[in-house]
C-alpha cells in the first residue's frame, strides 16, 4: 500500500518518464523527473510529488525507481595510513 501526497492536477502534454504498473489503472503512471504523473479514467493526469509507504518512509516520487545505495570507503594501506597520521 502506497499513499500519495502532494497532487495537483497537470494540464500539460504527456512528460517522458519510466513506465510504473498500477494495479486497477487503466493505464500506467510515468515517474518523471518532476513525480508521478498518473491518469484518471477521464484521461486527465494528476501529479504526485510524494509516496510514503506502509512502513512510514516517505520517498519523492522522483526517485521511485532509484536505487537506495549505501556505498562503503575502502582506504589502501598507504590511505590507512595517512589517515592515522592526520588523527
């Protein structure tokens, strides 16, 4: 379960954006660099701009399809080194 926050309607031309399946949507939304666009059964889009998901985090809808990376400094014997020098 997803819910959206920060909608407003977009009267603009269909953006360029990464397809996301929506169950029961007739059609899929698109994550584009501004949100969520996703589409009513009238055909007018709507834009979200946040997610928050069951467990509480809150995501810009942006970055839907960004990875959660978490990158780890591997330093080099010389690198360990200057470090505890600079300590």
């Amino acid at each position: 379960m997803v819910t959206f926050y920060g909608s407003s309607l977009l009267d603009a031309s269909v953006p360029a954006g990464e397809e996301l399946s929506i169950k029961g949507a007739s059609r899929p939304g698109l994550v584009t660099k501004n949100g969520l666009v996703i589409f009513g059964n009238d055909g007018k889009m709507v834009l979200v701009r946040n997610l928050q998901f069951e467990d509480g985090k809150m995501i810009p809808a942006s970055k839907y399809f960004s990875v959660d990376e978490k990158a780890t400094l591997e330093l080099t014997e010389e690198e360990k080194k200057m470090a505890e020098d600079i300590r």
